[in-house]
C-alpha cells in the first residue's frame, strides 16, 4: 500500500499532485512491454542470471526468433542490457530503478497469487 493518505474527497486532491499523461508515459510503456507473459518470463530470468539467445531460447522453450523479438522489445525500453563476446551477445536486467522495481513488483506478484510456503 502506498504511504500517500487518501483523501475523503477527489476535489480536495490538489491539482498539482495529480500526475500529467505526458508524466505516466514511460510507465504505460513498460508496463506494455511486460504484459507479454513470454516477455515477464524473460525479464524476470534476466534479472538473476546473465544469457545469450541461444541459451534463453532453451530455456523458455521458444524459437530463437521468438526470443530475439523479445529481448530487442526489452533492450529498446531500457530494461535490459546487452554485451557481445565473440559471436554471442549476453542479457541481464539493466541495474536502473525501474527494472529493479519491476523485477521486485513480480516477485511481489507471483508470491502473493502462487504462494510456496503455505502462507495466505
């Protein structure tokens, strides 16, 4: 839950608290490139381990293809990394606030609607 109070009343929001679109923007765009189940897969393995194409395509189970779309998709929205050795280029989750709230936010997710341990 956020710290922000809610008031009793939208007319007592201050104007100036409420977000512009322009502002929203960048969020809309990360949260569209992570409604892709494929995609948040992705991501979410990229953000504890480093791999090539080849080796997220095995693991994932897709085409190479498939998986190139969505790393390009990630790169261009900042939210992975990239480095080349040799022929191989290696992923990992960009070390930026928002991939690290995202990454937190799907842990967040996952472990309320799939819990392990038993609790809630």
């Amino acid at each position: 839950m956020s710290d922000c109070q809610r008031p009793n009343r939208p007319e007592s929001l201050p104007p100036e608290h409420i977000p512009r679109v322009e502002e929203l923007q960048t969020v809309s765009v990360l949260f569209k490139q992570l409604s892709d189940a494929s995609r948040l897969r992705i991501f979410w393995l990229l953000c504890h381990c480093e791999a090539c194409g080849t080796e997220l395509s095995a693991i994932v189970e897709m085409t190479p293809p498939a998986v190139a779309h969505h790393l390009r998709l990630l790169r261009s929205s900042h939210l992975l990394v990239s480095r080349r050795e040799g022929k191989e280029v290696y992923y990992r989750a960009a070390d930026t606030a928002q991939a690290q709230a995202l990454h937190h936010m799907i842990e967040e997710m996952v472990e309320i609607s799939c819990p392990r341990d038993g609790r809630g």
